[in-house]
C-alpha cells in the first residue's frame, strides 16, 4: 500500500530499486498488467516508469522471457540475426505497392544485405508466422492503408530492432514511416482544376475508413465548401481499396451521376486509387466523357510510374525513385545501427502535365 501522500509513479519507482537490489542477474520483472493491479495506475504511467530502467540496462526486455533484471556488469551477447531485413507484405492486388517491395529488395541484395520477405492475409497470420522465425536487424512491413495493430507492432519489436513502415497513416509510434500526405495531394489538384476556372469538381476514391483515405475525403469536402456555388463538389465512392479498383467499378461510380444526354455534373474530377491509367481511360471512353476536353483529370499517384498516368493523365503525387531512394537509405541506416531516432519521411509533391486539363 502507498502513502496517502505518495505519487502513483513514485511508488512504482521506489518498489523496482528495492527489487532490483534484492534480485539476481535474470530475474523477472511482474508483467505490466500484474504492476497494473498492483499499483492502480495506467499502462502509459508503468512504461513511463520503466523506460529509465531500460535506458541505463538495469532492466532488458529479452525475447520469451519478458523484463528481466541485469547486471550492470554483465553484457548481452549479439543477437543471433535471420537476416538482416524482414520484409512483411499485407496481401493485395497493387501491382504497384509489389514493385516498390520488389525494386527495394534488388537494391539492397545488391549492397548484400540479407533479406526474408513474407506475406500476410491478416493480423493473426503474421502473429502465428513470427512464432516460428527469429529475430532481424530491421523489419519493413507494407501494411496497405490498413491498421497497424498494437498487438502486432509488439510482436514486431521481440524480432527486430527497428522498424520502418511504408506508408504514413502509421506516425507518432516507435518506428520510421515513409510515404505520401495524399491531403496535400489532393489540395494541389484542387487548386490546380480552380486556377483552370473550374467550379463543379468531382473526387473518386475509396470508401475505406484507412486514416489516410477518410482524411482525404474530409479535405475533400472542407475544399468544396469554398467553391462559390453549394454542393458544388462531388465525392464518388468506390467500396475497394487503392490498387484494387477495376474498370467497371470505375464505371458504375460514375454512372449514377450521368445525366440523360449522358453527362456529368461536374467538368473536373481527381481520382485517387486507380494505379492503372489504361483503366480510368477506358472506363471514361466507355461512358463517353471526352478525356481534357469535355472533362479535365487529374490523377493522384506516383508522377513517374508509367502505367499510371500512360502519358494521358495530368498527376499530382510522389515520385517512385524518390521513394526508393528514402527506402534505400533509411533501411541501410538502421541496418547499420545508425543511431537516429525514428521518424516520418515524408515525400515531395511533384506534378506532371500530360494534357487532361484544360481551362474552361
């Protein structure tokens, strides 16, 4: 029991010196939910705690074994690494998110890093996976919009010693995120399709509730408010994630908004999810929108990936060899032990021109 005048913290404090003293070299330290109960205060307020233990090696977190004390004396053998980089990939049908694991992967076999790259169909999958392998230097982890769950970031750090996530929606955690603000994305086109003396702007994305998407979307939507007629800007949904979207549910978004002379309520529209531009241009032919002229296009998306812009398309996006440049070097560097501390990478705005916009 602690003092009426005692705080929380100081008690949990003053309890682990008097155990680290009186432990052995190896000893465990009660779990967090046991201090939990023990102590009445918050998971935040224990690794609060904890983490100056950690941060002068009186405790260790060893793999199986949970925190244990140690002997300022005693010195932790090296890791036995797998490999030097674990990639982990959330499956899915983008081409383009494989290429970049691809690509990345050639780049660093070429610097003669060792690599294990896995797939994974969810969170329980990949939770049983890490059971059955050891421990790596860094784990690049491609979860695609979807959560990074707290359960498996944990999992995460018992079998590497960094981190590093492709995409941002994942920030303000204990590892590197390297990706896209697509908000700004999205700003710029905006701007862009007003600057051309557009007043009626349509948005086709995703319905997903991925931060990244629905913080989207909401810009979106603050961005047409100013537009100088109400309901002046359109958000048309597609119920699969970017990378997934195909031609006819291209078509059978669009289509409800089609008048009876067959034609749009608005004269530009931004997408943001299709990474194949031979589909958006097809399914716009197919419901006879005339691509610049009749509506001006701009895709949000990697400037410089080919496949996606098919040199019909304005862009508005990253560009894929700055990606793989900051994946290059961030992988390397944690690789090699750099020392920093994790951080979001965000990449550069860049747009192409290719003539889907024209002035009204």
């Amino acid at each position: 029991m602690r003092s009426r005048n005692e705080k929380p913290n100081e008690g949990l404090a003053q309890w682990l010196d008097r155990f680290i003293v009186a432990a052995d070299h190896g000893d465990r330290v009660p779990t967090i939910r046991q201090l939990k109960q023990r102590f009445s205060i918050s998971q935040r307020n224990i690794e609060k705690v904890l983490k100056p233990y950690f941060e002068s090696g009186r405790l260790v977190s060893r793999r199986g074994s949970g925190t244990v004390v140690q002997d300022p004396g005693h010195r932790e053998p090296e890791p036995e690494w797998e490999s030097d980089l674990l990639v982990l990939y959330r499956i899915s049908d983008s081409r383009l998110a494989h290429t970049v694991l691809q690509e990345t992967e050639q780049r660093l076999k070429s610097r003669g890093v060792s690599i294990l790259q896995m797939g994974y169909s969810s969170d329980e999958h990949m939770l049983s996976v890490l059971e059955r392998i050891g421990v790596f230097k860094v784990c690049l982890i491609q979860i695609h919009f979807e959560v990074l769950s707290i359960e498996l970031l944990t999992a995460l750090k018992r079998h590497a010693k960094s981190i590093v996530v492709d995409g941002v929606s994942a920030v303000g955690i204990d590892a590197d995120a390297i990706g896209t603000n697509w908000r700004e994305a999205l700003s710029i086109a905006f701007r862009q399709l007003e600057g051309k003396g557009h007043r009626k702007i349509g948005f086709l994305t995703s319905s997903h509730e991925a931060r990244q998407i629905a913080m989207a979307r909401r810009e979106f939507e603050v961005l047409s408010g100013w537009l100088p007629e109400p309901d002046s800007g359109y958000l048309l949904e597609i119920d699969r994630l970017p990378g997934a979207m195909q031609i006819e549910d291209i078509k059978n978004a669009l289509r409800p908004s089609l008048d009876e002379n067959g034609k749009l309520p608005f004269t530009a529209l931004i997408v943001w999810g299709v990474v194949e531009g031979f589909m958006l241009q097809r399914a716009l032919t197919d419901l006879k929108q005339d691509i610049g002229a009749g509506l001006s296009v701009i895709m949000l998306g990697s400037t410089d990936f080919y496949s996606e812009h098919i040199e019909v398309f304005n862009m508005v996006g990253n560009s894929n060899t700055e990606k793989l440049d900051t994946f290059e070097r961030v992988l390397l560097e944690r690789i090699a032990f750099s020392g920093s501390k994790p951080k979001a990478h965000y990449l550069k705005i860049g747009q192409v021109e290719h003539g889907s916009v024209q002035q009204v």
